[in-house]
C-alpha cells in the first residue's frame, strides 16, 4: 500500500515437495518400527491382526454398501490401534469418499489403500521368513507350573489338557492390546492418563476362531475414549477426583465367554441415541428400543465426523460379530468347534447372579 492506495501485490511461492516427500518417508518408517514393536510385544496377536486384515482387504471389493462402510471403519480403527497410521488415514479418506454415496466405491479407489498394505506385508514376509509363523509365545512362568505339576504326579489327561491350552492365547494379551491403545488415544484426545483395570481370569481363546471378535472390539474401546470419558476440566467440573479409569474383563460362565468393557465416565447419551434413532425411523418407546437402536448401523451421538467416531458403523459391527459367533456356535455339529467352547478347560469358573449390560 501507499497510503490509502492499493500497489501492488507480493505472491510467494515455495516448494514443498521435498518437505512432503520427507514426512511421508518418515511416516513410513514409523509403520515398519511400529510392525517390529508389535511383533516383540505380542506376536501371536499381531500375526492374528494381519490374517483378519487381509480377509477384509479382500471384502473391500465388495458390491455392499454397508459391508464396505464396515470393513473400511475396522480396517481404520485396528491399524490405528497397531500403530499403522498411514494405512489408518488412507481409510478415512475412503471413508469420506464413500459417506455421502449410495453405491459402493470402485475398486481402482482402494489402489493407494491396497498398495500400502502390500508393501508391509512384503516387508512381514521378508522379516519372519518361510516359517516365521510356526513359533508358540509361551512365558517361563508357564513351563515352571507344568514341570512343577509333573514333578508332584499330575493325571496324564490334566498335563494333556494343560499343553492343549497353550495353543490357545490368553486374553490377558487382546485386552492389554486393547488397553495401550485406549491410553495412547485418550492422551491424543485430551482426556489425560487413565488407569486400567485388566481382568482376564486365566481365559485361553483359539485365536483364529476369535480374531475378527478381538479386531472389532476395537470400536467399543473408541466410543469408550471417546464418548465416555471426560477431559480433566470436565471431570473437575462434575465433581469427579482421580484420573478417568477403564475395566477390561473376561471370565467363563456356564460354557460361555463373558466380555466387559467399562468406562467411568459420562455415561450413554440415551437422549442422543433417541434423537439419531428418530431420524432413523427406530422405535423409540422402551428401554430395548434404544437398547437396539443404539447398536443400529448409522446410529451415532457425536455431532461431527473425526478420524475416531462419528459414522455410526463401530457398535454394528461389534454387534454383527457377536450374532456371527453364536450363530455359529449353535449351528455346529461338532462341540470341539464351536467357537464359544474353545476356551482353555482349566480356566477358572466365574459365577455372579446377574451380570450387567455393559
């Protein structure tokens, strides 16, 4: 300016090219380091990861609409909980593209998506090699009970039963999976540090028969963070003391698997789930209405998008799994492989009179 008078103008141009090509570098190399973590922390549970995304890299092709809304909003939430931000963020990008259409997206879509994936898992393969994968995790603890068990002259069919059990995964590793990523989101929201409670009771679980159940809890431990728990002025503002705390448990009763996940937060926004419910068209009348609205697909209370919730695809999800489980449990010929008996049978028993929906 000179004066009151417009000059000129001065446009500066910079070339960042070299700047994006070095954060995506970067960003790279985080995902291998955060393969390799994951690899030393729990291996069993990583290698589970990779096989039920692959199966549903090869359902992302679908012609489903809500099935591809799903596998997109899994995919994203599991790489994230695995430290494959790259992977995460290319499917929320998906996700954007598909929100507002009524056919699925075309396959040449998921190219950058599916690409990504391929090269980790060529760097998985050239890491573990051919037989990378034939490794049992057992710890000393373990062998220590088994070789004092011996010692004092245990049943053969009870040192049988015991080594049966360590091809089974103790959901002791699943919930601490579950628990790191529950800290480390709860940080990234603003929701500060949170004690955990990790109660697995000594159960085993198959791990293939129960992977998709352990990558879809994911969206359970997001709403919880997410939805439940409050920031620190929030808490000081309802009077709360303490840091936000979440419980993570598992117990066998009567043959079945018992899974809680609870958070000491805010709580449901029943009011919320009635208001999404409404637009829906659901019922809305009782208690089980909302109760089932709330696991509906398109159901959510947040009023916005974010890279963790919004969509009302995660308790669905959750949901779908579930009746998958039991449907395929009932339908079994063959006890030995129905999923829900294919707990370790030296866990101990857990009985409470009633146990609360959660």
């Amino acid at each position: 300016m000179k004066g009151d008078q417009f000059d000129g103008l001065l446009v500066v141009i910079n070339d960042v090219t070299e700047e994006l090509l070095h954060a995506r570098q970067e960003a790279e190399r985080k995902e291998i380091l955060a393969m390799f973590e994951a690899l030393t922390k729990d291996r069993t549970g990583f290698l589970s990861f990779i096989d039920e995304a692959n199966d549903l890299f090869t359902q992302l092709r679908c012609s489903d609409l809500r099935l591809q809304k799903c596998v997109l909003h899994t995919l994203k939430g599991n790489s994230a909980l695995m430290g494959f931000a790259i992977v995460s963020q290319l499917c929320h990008q998906a996700e954007n593209e598909l929100a507002d259409r009524s056919a699925p997206l075309p396959a040449e879509t998921f190219a950058p998506l599916e690409q990504r994936w391929a090269t980790l898992n060529a760097a998985l393969k050239t890491f573990l090699g051919d037989k990378g994968r034939d490794v049992l995790e057992l710890s000393t603890k373990e062998i220590e009970s088994l070789e004092e068990e011996i010692r004092a002259g245990a049943p053969t069919a009870h040192l049988l039963d015991r080594l049966a059990s360590w091809w089974l995964e103790s959901a002791e590793l699943p919930l601490g999976r579950l628990g790191r990523y529950a800290r480390a989101l709860a940080g990234r929201l603003g929701k500060g540090d949170v004690d955990l409670e990790i109660q697995a009771h000594g159960v085993r679980l198959a791990p293939k028969v129960w992977a998709g159940f352990w990558t879809d809890l994911v969206h359970v431990v997001r709403n919880a963070v997410d939805h439940g728990l409050e920031t620190q002025a929030e808490r000081e503002g309802a009077g709360k003391t303490g840091r936000p705390k979440l419980r993570f448990f598992t117990a066998v009763s009567e043959h079945k698997l018992v899974v809680e996940i609870e958070d000491y937060g805010r709580g449901i926004n029943w009011e919320g789930v009635k208001s999404a419910a409404v637009k829906l068209g659901l019922p809305t009348a009782t208690e089980d209405d909302l109760l089932h609205a709330m696991f509906a697909s398109g159901i959510s209370t947040k009023g916005e998008v974010t890279t963790v919730s919004g969509r009302g695809v995660g308790l669905a999800a959750v949901h779908q799994q579930v009746d998958d489980l039991a449907a395929r449990s009932r339908s079994s010929a063959d006890p030995s492989k129905e999923p829900v008996s294919a707990l370790s049978s030296h866990c101990p028993r857990w009985d409470r009179a009633s146990a609360s929906r959660r």
